[in-house]
C-alpha cells in the first residue's frame, strides 16, 4: 500500500510539474498573461478559495443528485436488460446491433431532442446522463452473464430449476462483479458528460460555475473547478472500487 501510494504522488508530482512548465511556457508570452491565472499557484490559491465558497458546495451537490439519479435510473433499466440479453440467446441476437448502434451515437448529440421532449432542463439532463451509462451497463452486464460457469448451470437443470431460479440463484450472484464494474465506467462516463449537459439554462452545477467562470474572466476559478471536478470524480471512482473489490473473484493455483 506504502509503494502505491508513493508511486501515485510521484506521478501527482509530475502531473503538476508538467502543468507548471507547459503553463509558464505559454501563458508568460506576450499577449497570454491575461491567462496567467491558468498557472497553478493562482489555481491553487481559487481551488482553497472554493473550499469555503457555500455556492460552490450548492453546485456540487446538485451535480450529484444529477449524477445518482441518471445512474441509478440506468442501472433499474440496464441491469435486467443485460441479464435477460445475456441469458437468452435469441435475445442476445436480436439486440446486439441496435444497441451497438445507439450506444456510438455521442450522448450530446440527445440534447436538442431532450430539450424538446421534456418541460424542465433537470430531466433533460438526467435523460443524457441516462443515454450515456446505460450501454456500459448492459454490455458488461451482459458480457458478465456468459461468462457464467456453463456447469453450475448444467447442475441446477438436472436438478429440476427455472429459468427464474437459474437468473436469481446463480446468474445474479455470479454476475454481480460485472454489475459493479459496469457501474463504474457508467461513473466515469456521466462524469464527463455531466459538464457540457449542464451548460443547459440551469443556475446551478459544476457546468454551470464554469460557464460563469470563463464569463466573467475568472480564469483562476475556472482551473479550480476543473481541478475540483477532477479530485470529486477520483473519489467517487475510489469509492465504488471499495465496494467493488469485495466482490472481485479471484483465480487460485494448486
């Protein structure tokens, strides 16, 4: 654990060294220092500003109750799905093309139709953050489905079992490592679609605290949010691997 975590802030530390001479790089030449707020020291200075600032603790909050119930929303759909797609064959068959071409279609691209089907932009941003995360939820799930030990199967039909006892005896359990992987890429990927959906005429947000950012010219602020949006999505990453790596199977030898 001592060297994982000593290798992560060597490479912390070379992240913002890099930022630091790139920046200094650019933003110290004539006509850039209007930018020099993209430095990190004025970065840093705004990101323990942010700290203390009740609006940006009001946007944050609002960003996740987006983020969970977009996910969660995608989870109630995509899970069954995936269980029932990876279980039957035929189904399998028939489903794969169109979800393979609904998911490469950019998750941005839903949102002038979400503005136009839904009254409030709160639910159009939930219905993108639900566009986006719910095909990683069906594949992986899915994927976790057919790789199903066959025998466990083959056993629990010779002992007379449903197919209802099949998905909820050993499907699920044995499915439920993919269920959790697939949740967190769901994360990753309603993290970075949540910024630009919240560019949408809402008062409040991640998105929403940048746009005003680059508005008024706060470019110090605006790399702390960047920052800040960076250090909460590592988090919550972490905070679903905790979860998950109870459940990990592991391979033993001898």
């Amino acid at each position: 654990m001592w060297r994982k975590t000593g290798y992560g802030c060597i490479g912390i530390v070379l992240l913002i060294a890099g930022w630091s001479m790139t920046g200094y790089m650019i933003f110290t030449q004539p006509g850039y220092e209007q930018f020099s707020g993209f430095l990190p020291i004025p970065t840093f200075k705004a990101l323990y500003q942010l700290l203390f600032d009740i609006s940006f603790w009001q946007s944050v909050w609002a960003s996740l109750r987006r983020i969970i119930l977009g996910i969660s929303l995608a989870a109630v759909l995509g899970i069954p799905m995936g269980i029932l797609v990876g279980f039957y064959t035929t189904m399998r068959m028939i489903s794969y093309p169109p979800i393979q071409f609904l998911r490469m279609i950019s998750p941005i691209s839903w949102m002038p139709i979400a503005l136009l089907v839904f009254q409030s932009f709160e639910s159009a941003i939930v219905f993108l953050l639900v566009m986006a995360t719910i095909w990683p939820i069906i594949i992986n799930t899915t994927l976790g489905v057919t790789r199903v030990n066959p025998r466990w199967i083959l056993m629990a039909i010779n002992q007379g079992a449903k197919n209802y006892q099949l998905i909820f005896k050993i499907i699920i359990p044995s499915t439920l490592p993919y269920m959790l992987a697939s949740l967190r890429m769901a994360l990753g990927v309603a993290w970075i679609v949540l910024v630009p959906a919240e560019f949408l005429g809402i008062s409040s947000g991640l998105g929403y605290i940048i746009n005003d950012a680059r508005d008024t010219m706060s470019y110090d602020r605006l790399m702390a949010i960047v920052i800040a949006i960076g250090i909460i999505g590592t988090i919550l990453d972490a905070l679903i691997e905790s979860i998950q790596r109870p459940f990990q199977w592991r391979k033993t030898h001898g």
